[in-house]
C-alpha cells in the first residue's frame, strides 16, 4: 500500500464577464483544460443562453486577463470606444484550435479570467459579418478554415476545381480531399 499520487486536475473553472455588460454580468465556467477554445466558446454559449441564443460559438471573441473582481475598469469596458487590451491588457485569443491550458493557467480564483463579447452573424476567424443565421451556420460547419502551421487557422475559401492555395506566402497543394489530409506546403519564397 503505497501513497495517492498527486494527479493535477484536468477540469479549471474560469470567470468571465461580457465586455458590454460589465461586472454584473459576471459567470462563471467547467471545462477541460485540454479542451479546445472553439469548446470553451460552446460553454460561454451554454452559460449564457438565453442572452447568446442567436450567435454561433464561431461569432464569440474571448480575451484572458488576470484582474481582481471589484477593479473599477470593467465598467469602462462597457464604452464601445474601449478595448480589453488596453484598458485591461488583456490578450485577445484569435485561434479557436489552441488548448485552453494554453491560455488559462496558474489562476487566483477570485480573479475575473476572461472577458467575452458575442456578435450575432459574425466569424471571429475571419472578422466577418453574415446577413443572418444561416449563413453563419453553414461557413461555421463548412471547411473555409483550413490549419496552415497546426496551431492557426486561416480563412480560406476552398474550390474544387483549384487544387492549390496561396496561403501567407506558402503554396498549399492538395490533390482534392476536402479534409486537407493530403495536402503539402511550399514556402514561394523557396520555389
């Protein structure tokens, strides 16, 4: 009979409040920590229904930050002028395939974690505004982000009848399998 070994959790719980709503708007979320960003925002989504019931998880923007719950700032975040980077320093995370842990970690529990906005017919990805919720959908399900370098996501239209892409200088070939799992990247600067 020997000792437990000490395991370290897997589950964190992060405080978040909503950029134009203020302190007030305070939640709190349980997640994975080796989850994805895109499955945090589907939990921001499920602890803010019915508020978020017309945005998809692709139209939630999330900045981390490490300030105590009763600063002053965070009612100036409700100021459409204001930004989370700079009234709070906050680090806006633009790719929604990186690991949570990646993001979030080491954590005061009475901090505020995270500051999210969600914007109805809009991709976070690409900085886009559709003309309604089924058009949101359909680019949200469909393969318009592709992974370039394994860690970002670049919005690219997909056609079926190019089976190259230019991609921030690389050259994207693909013999025509839309899940990318064949595809082999060439830096131009190279060829």
């Amino acid at each position: 009979m020997g000792l437990p070994m000490y395991e370290e959790m897997d589950t964190i719980t992060l405080n978040g409040i909503v950029k134009d709503l203020g302190i007030g708007s305070l939640f709190k979320t349980v997640i994975n920590k080796n989850e994805s960003i895109y499955d945090l925002k589907k939990a921001i989504l499920w602890e803010l229904r019915p508020m978020y019931q017309d945005i998809a998880a692709i139209g939630i923007q999330i900045w981390t930050v490490r300030i105590p719950k009763n600063d002053t700032r965070f009612e100036r975040l409700k100021n459409d002028d204001e930004t989370v980077e700079n009234l709070l320093g906050g680090e806006h995370i633009r790719y929604a395939i990186s690991k949570i842990k990646e993001h979030f970690s080491n954590l005061n529990e009475d901090d505020i974690h995270m500051v999210v906005l969600g914007k109805e017919n809009w991709c976070a990805a690409c900085d886009k505004e559709f003309k309604n919720k089924v058009e949101s959908y359909e680019h949200e399900a469909s393969d318009f982000h592709k992974i370039v370098d394994g860690q970002r996501i670049k919005p690219v239209q997909y056609d079926e009848n190019e089976l190259t892409e230019i991609v921030d200088d690389y050259l994207i070939y693909s013999s025509g399998d839309k899940d990318g799992s064949d595809q082999e990247k060439y830096n131009m600067e190279e060829l």
